[in-house]
C-alpha cells in the first residue's frame, strides 16, 4: 500500500510512543492545568500541527538535510530552548494574574485561543527531538527501493497525527478537572503560574541537550 510494508506494525509502535511520556505530553498536560480546558486543546491541536510539518518535512527531505547540518540543527535547539524558557519566565513573572476563578471554561479563556495554539505549534516545530524520532520511525516502513516518492511519508506521518490527537485530546480530558480544583483562589493561580514556568523552563534545557 502506497509503498508503506508492515503497517500494523507502524500503528502498534506508533500508539505505544504516543502512550509514552515526553515532551509534548507534560506541555500538553501543563498547559491544560494552567489555562483549563479551551487552553489545553488549543494547546494539542497546535503540538499536533507541528507533527504535521514535521511530516511534510521528511517526507520532503528537510528534515534529514538539518539533521546533518550541526550549524541548522543547533540553531534549531537554542531557538526551541530560548523559546520555551522565555515562556516560563513570562510564566513565573505573571504570578497567576491571567489566570481568573472560573473563568476559563465558563467565559473568555484565560489565554487567547489562536496565541496558544500558536505557541503550541512553535513549541513542536522547534523540537529537535522531533526531528530525529520521524527520521528514525518512518524510514523503517517504506518499502526500498521506494516507487511512490514523499506518499508513503506522508501517510504514516498523518497516521502518527491522528493517533498523537487522539491520545492528546485523552491528556486535556484528564487534566482539566484538575485545573478546576487548582484556581479555585488565587493563591492557586499563583502557585500554578510558577510550577507552570518551571516545567518549561525544564522542557526548555532537555531540548537543549539533545544530541
């Protein structure tokens, strides 16, 4: 099929990953505890357009050609470090004042929709990690020599998509109850910007250290 071999494979490994804890998943799950529940899937639908990208860069060819560029790929790191880490010093130095009791999910969302998930999609795109687990995972299920170009690319990158949205959309569901409880007085909120802003600046130096 469209030069894809071992697709039930590719779908098995590909839900397992998604299942498994990384950067992504804490922003996702961040962002929901921080912002409630229209903050948390603009959030994942922006993480899930950057897999998007990504997809049509490797299926392109871009991807590898960064991948072995020292000078691409490290830029690509430091602007995703500096990006996440000027996040979560906004984060910490806004002490909670966005953030309104019952406000997220009854009224205006606590962040504008179209900037998070904006962020969202930066967040993703500037992940080098990406990168190197697409060049490394998709190669693996097309067939060589490869007849039908960027499709077969294309398609088990979509897959991955759909599964990632899936499990994210998941992640929002569970996490948004918990955002409820947490801004409940503005102390919460307080407490929940910090912690909010150490996780990115965390997330900020594991892509930084990416080798």
């Amino acid at each position: 099929m469209l030069g894809i071999v071992g697709y039930g494979g590719f779908v098995a490994s590909a839900a397992a990953l998604c299942l498994t804890p990384g950067i992504d998943t804490v922003y996702i799950f961040t962002r929901t505890m921080a912002g409630g529940r229209r903050e948390g899937l603009a959030s994942a639908l922006g993480i899930n357009t950057g897999l998007v990208v990504h997809t049509v860069l490797v299926a392109a060819g871009l991807s590898l050609v960064l991948a072995a560029s020292p000078v691409a790929f490290g830029a690509i790191k430091v602007a995703g470090a500096a990006y996440l880490a000027v996040m979560g010093v906004r984060s910490i130095l806004s002490g909670g004042s966005s953030l309104s009791v019952g406000e997220k999910d009854e009224g205006a969302p606590a962040a504008s929709a179209l900037r998070v998930y904006a962020q969202g999609v930066l967040t993703n795109v500037l992940n080098p990690k990406i990168i190197l687990f697409f060049l490394a995972l998709l190669p693996q299920f097309v067939a060589t020599p490869n007849g039908f170009g960027p499709l077969p690319f294309l398609a088990l990158g979509l897959t991955y998509v759909a599964l990632s949205t899936l499990w994210t959309v998941v992640i929002v569901a569970v996490a948004s109850p918990f955002s409820r409880l947490l801004t409940t007085s503005p102390r919460a909120g307080r407490v929940t910007s910090v912690v909010s802003g150490l996780v990115y600046i965390a997330l900020g130096a594991t892509i930084l250290l990416t080798a």
